[in-house]
C-alpha cells in the first residue's frame, strides 16, 4: 500500500491540494478515509453508538456498514466506558479500531478507559504493549442544544501524557489526518466539530496522511499571527480578511494537532509578527488557548511587541437561548478585537 | 468428570505446587514490605491461590488473562515468571515491567496476561476487547477477566456483561468473592451478596463455586472454557474465598477491627493448599516424599526470585520519559 505524504512544508502558506481534485464536504472526507482504511486493513474495526443512525455522525459514517458488514461496523449499546475499554482491547489484541462518540459530552464516561489506561499502557508496561486507538469525539452544539450538549473538551485530553489530540478543520485535513490517526501506534484522540461539516474544500482521491503533530499556515501575514484551532479557523480567516481591509496583515495557524503541538511554526511565526492572539472555543482555564500562550510566552517573549490574547468560551457552561448563545460563542469579531487589543501602541 | 487417580493425580501435583508458589511467594513479598524492602503497595493474594490455579490450570498458553490490583497469583498461575515479578514489585529494572509498573501493573505478555490495571474495574472493557478481538482474528482463543466482588459495584461491569451478552463473547468473567473490598464488608455495600445473579440477568451461564476447593474450581473452568472455546459465549464464575491478610501488605487487619479473629480462622481452616493436600494424603496420590520435594523446590525458588530482586539494579534516572509514546 502507498500513501502520499502531504507536499507542503510547515511555514509555507497552503495552497490546497493540487487542482483538479474533487470537492467534498467535511463529513463525506472523514467517510472516504474511513473507507480507504476499512478497506486496507480487514482486521480494522468501527464502534460506537448511532453507527447504523442516518442523523447521529452526519454523513460521515454512511454506507460503511453496508459496505463492510455488522461484525466490523459494531454499532453498540449506550456504554461509553465499557465500549471505549473494548476498543482498548481490541488494539492490545492488535486489531486497530475507531471508537466513535457522536457527542464529547458523552464520552466522558468513557474517562478511565482512556485516562488510566489507554494513555497509560506502553508507559506502565515499559513500552511492551501500545494502543493503537482512535477515540473520535464530536463537537455538536449551538441550536439552544445548552450546556451537556455543547462542550469543546480538547484540553483535558491534552493534559494526559500518552495521548495525542488532533482537531482538522478543513475536509483535506479531515481525512488526511483520520488516516494519520489510525495508523499511529499511540492512542489518539480525534475530534471534528459538526460546525465543519458545512466546509466544502478540494479533496484528493488518493489514500494520503497529514503527519501528525504539523501545523498549517492558512493565510501568511506580517503584522499579527492568530494560532486557532477547528471552526475557529474560519473565524479567523474572516477576521484576517476583514481587517486586511484596513491595512493590518493577518496570520493565521492552524496546529492542526494540539498534541504533539508544532511549536517551531508558532514561534518563528510570532518571532516575524511579535503580536500573537490565540482562539479556542472552549472553556478558557488551563485550555489549549492558555497552554499555547504559555509556550510563546516562555520560548519566543523577546519577539512579543504586546500581551498576548486569547479568545475563547467565557469560563461559564453553555447556555440554552438563542439571545445568549449569540454572545457565548467566540466569532470573527471577536478575534478581531483582540488582534486590536494587540495593535495598541 | 470422573477423576481417576492414575490420569489426575498429575494434575492434583500441578494444583499444589501452582498454588504452593503463590503462597510462598506473597509471603516472602509480604516479609519484604514489613522490612521496608518494598516500598510500594502490595496487595497480597493468599488464601485465594485455588482461584488463579484453578481457573489458569483450565486455560491454554496463549490465552488471555485480565487481573486488578492483587494480580501475583494471576501472573504466577499463567506461568509468569517468578523473578521478574519480585523485581517488578521491589521497582527494579528487571521487573516484568521494568519499574515502571509495580505490584499493580504486572505483565507477561508471553502467557497471555497484557498488563493489569489498579483501577477497580478495569479489566473489564479490555479484556471483553480482547475476546472481540479473537472473534474477528477467527482465533479460537478465549480471555479470562478476574475481578473482585468490589468491581460488581462499578457501572462498567454491567455494561461489560451486557455487550458480552450480546454478542456471546469467548469471555469468562472470574469473581473473587471475599467479602471484603478494602475494608467495607459486602453487606454494607449491596442488597444481595448472590453476586452470580447479575450476570443470570443477561442470560449468561453463572455458577457459584467454593473458591477455596481448587478442584471445583477447574472443573467450573473447564466447562467455562469450553463453552467460550466453541463459541457458545461468556460463562460468570462467582468463587467464594477469603483474603488472609488485610487489603494492602501483610497485616492481618485484625488490630484495626475490620474483622475478627474467629471469621479469620474460619477460614485458614479451610486453607486451599491442605484443602488439596489432605484430599491428596487421603487417596494416596503422592508418591514417598513427594509433597516435601515440591515444598523444597518452591521455596528454592521464591528464595532465588527474591534474591534476583534484591540483587537487581533500579532504573536508571535518565530512562524517566520512555515509552511514554511509541515512536
């Protein structure tokens, strides 16, 4: 089997995949990974609830288990700690397996599985087994869903040594990324936030990784650089193009992997614009905003020409009514206030 | 089954010396803890031995285990090796898993047991993903989860049961019922102390057996195993044993009146090795001798595990962040 690994270099702007791919949706990239994968790999196996549901995972678990049958396709009962401990097993057993939970908030009863053990097994047993896992968590909130149906949860499986967490945000890095994920022998946490879905990018039809723990610069700018993660790229695109506008040259990262995090992009980025503005939709305390400001502030403080920003969720639960929803939920504006904040003298 | 004398007193042998080097060995560990030798908690599995041996003895090489925090025995029933379990608990670098693990984090991985968790509870998704696991590969081979009756308090066992259920898993879900988890009494933790009954309730077959009678346990094994072997499913075995000393190290618990002297000595009485032994004497299935040989060799050898332990060197500070990811 041959896989294309990405082209593009870290530090270069991206350009997209080659013209004349497809265009595809976010949700029907990870589905043509998913297929690619199932089908290289005989042994590999999805569960998770909602598998055989047409409104759970978007589109992007559609058809796989026509395709691939019932014993490999496990759509399973509501028990996300037991089914989250059975994909562990599967992987010691060396059957690499996908564990799906179509909404994060869920899956943090599947906490000790993937806490005590997954992230903890080659460690604990001096590197004599590895769990080949993909813990595929999803962000879905918004649509006065409120607060058990709405959590960005990235940072606390950020915290834990042994695990990586990765967060694409467009449909090539979907599925690129999804591909990555499964064929790393660690266990991997990979979130999508259904806000994406809607993207519709250039897709090749090429089985091909996007390595894990490489950023992406999706616009080059000289004056600030905003580092965001998963929808809060298209904010932040937005932004950049709003205030170009007014003479203020934007740049905006992606990491693409939030752990392990391409810090060198990152700081050889703020090293050339000195202003760095960081956005994480999710809870601010300890975040994955806080942890990369920490990072630009102990390695790249002698570049910084203004205090770092952040901009994420308020440090309050998810409301349900619209009117404050409207005002929970970090937005373009948003950055560019802070991008501003950063431009004061 | 009809036991034979001449067909099975091979196997009482293998009973008594499985069970005699459990013993020996945790009481060895337990003199090591009470010497400050071994720093890190150790939870010691006699008076259980008949449970490991019994249900280890009814399983093939490459089948897998799945154990907890009192997992010596499991180890040492599998067929792990002996020295690098006693480093492993002293946190050195030979141990099994190379003073990264300790006492609670044992492996071996050559005789199906790939590494315990202190999380009670935590064999159980694991260990029904294995069992998947030889569903899919077309492997006939079958994992065995033990558990004490603690972790039938914890939610996951239920959905452990229900998802091997479902799909009638080579699984065999082995309950140490002792009574105790840590120091709270089973009575005062749950409405019933049938615990077989949970698992009846997902229609799997489940049989209570005296956990200290380590014939009866093999026997229920054999069945288990068999009927995981040829994919009719889970079998729950609830077996009714007794720790001798407290939860953790080698203290009897008594000073701390957590219990009392008599329930203790009930059950020494009823000790599974000269449970064994007696039955043995009685039929005449040693040979002049023979028991006093198999008691020198084990303690020939826990001495020589213990000494290997001893003598071995801790990890080198400089190895602190390997294995954290494999590369």
């Amino acid at each position: 089997m041959s896989i294309k690994t990405e082209a593009r270099k870290t530090g270069q702007p991206l350009v997209g995949p080659p013209a004349g791919d497809r265009a595809l949706d976010y949700g029907s990239a990870l589905n043509e990974a998913f297929l690619q994968l199932m089908e290289r790999d005989p042994t590999m196996v999805l569960i998770g609830q909602g598998l055989y549901s047409p409104w759970y995972v978007g589109n992007s678990m559609v058809k796989l288990e026509e395709r691939f049958g019932k014993e490999r396709v496990i759509d399973c009962p509501v028990s996300e700690s037991a089914m989250t401990g059975v994909a562990i097993g599967l992987a010691l057993a060396g059957v690499r397996a996908v564990m799906v939970h179509p909404r994060m908030d869920f899956m943090v009863y599947a906490t000790d599985p993937i806490f005590n053990q997954a992230a903890k097994a080659h460690y604990m047993f001096a590197g004599q087994v590895n769990v080949p896992v993909v813990i595929r968590g999803i962000i879905n909130r918004g649509n006065e869903q409120a607060a058990q149906h709405a959590q960005a949860l990235q940072s606390i499986y950020m915290h834990q040594p042994g695990l990586k967490v990765v967060m694409p945000a467009t449909p090539y890095d979907a599925k690129g990324l999804l591909i990555a994920s499964v064929r790393d022998d660690n266990p991997v946490i990979f979130i999508d936030d259904r806000w994406l879905y809607s993207q519709v990018a250039p897709v090749p039809e090429d089985f091909y990784v996007v390595p894990l723990g490489k950023g992406a610069v999706l616009r080059p700018g000289s004056d600030v650089t905003v580092v965001a993660t998963s929808y809060m790229t298209v904010e932040a695109l937005s932004a950049a193009e709003q205030l170009a506008g007014s003479g203020v040259s934007v740049e905006v990262i992606d990491p693409r992997t939030l752990k392990p995090l391409d810090e060198e992009l990152i700081y050889s980025s703020v090293e050339k614009t000195g202003r760095l503005v960081v956005a994480d939709a999710a809870f601010p305390t300890c975040g994955a905003a806080s942890e990369i400001a920490a990072l630009a502030a102990e390695h790249a403080f002698s570049s910084l020409k203004a205090p770092i920003q952040r901009v994420t969720l308020p440090d309050a639960p998810a409301p349900c009514s619209t009117s404050l929803e409207e005002v929970y939920f970090p937005k373009a504006e948003n950055i560019v206030l802070a991008i501003q904040r950063t431009l004061k003298p | 089954m009809t036991e034979t004398l001449s067909g099975d007193s091979a196997l009482w042998r293998a009973m008594y010396r499985a069970m005699l080097r459990i013993r020996r060995f945790e009481e060895a560990i337990g003199d090591c803890v009470e010497s400050g030798e071994i720093i890190g908690p150790a939870h010691l599995y006699i008076g259980e031995e008949a449970v490991a041996t019994g249900v280890c003895l009814a399983l093939r090489r490459d089948d897998f285990i799945f154990g907890a925090h009192r997992s010596h025995g499991h180890y040492l029933a599998k067929g792990g090796d002996m020295a690098a379990l006693a480093a492993e608990i002293f946190g050195k670098a030979t141990g099994c898993s190379e003073g990264r693990g300790g006492s609670m984090h044992i492996i071996a991985r050559d005789v199906g047991l790939l590494g315990t968790s202190a999380l009670v509870g935590g064999g159980f998704g694991p260990g029904v993903g294995t069992a998947l696991a030889s569903r899919l590969q077309g492997r006939d081979r079958v994992t065995a989860i033990f558990f004490g009756d603690g972790a039938t308090e914890e939610g996951i066992f239920f959905e452990a049961l229900n998802f091997a259920a479902l799909h009638h898993l080579p699984v065999i879900f082995v309950c140490e019922n002792n009574g105790y988890s840590s120091h709270l009494r089973i009575q005062e933790r749950q409405p019933i102390d049938t615990l077989y009954e949970h698992a009846a309730v997902y229609r799997i077959p489940s049989i209570r057996v005296d956990g200290n009678d380590v014939r009866a346990v093999h026997q229920t094994g054999l069945e288990a195993v068999d009927r995981a072997r040829k994919d009719q499913g889970p079998t729950f075995i609830e077996a009714m044993t007794y720790r001798w000393r407290g939860h953790v190290g080698p203290k009897l618990d008594l000073d701390v009146g957590l219990r009392t002297r008599e329930e203790l000595d009930s059950w020494i009485a009823r000790c599974p090795i000269e449970n064994l032994a007696n039955f043995m004497d009685e039929v005449g299935a040693w040979n002049p001798g023979e028991r006093q040989a198999i008691d020198r060799e084990v303690a020939q050898e826990v001495a020589t595990a213990i000494g290997f332990a001893r003598q071995s060197p801790r990890p080198d500070p400089s190895e602190l962040l390997w294995h954290v990811y494999q590369d």
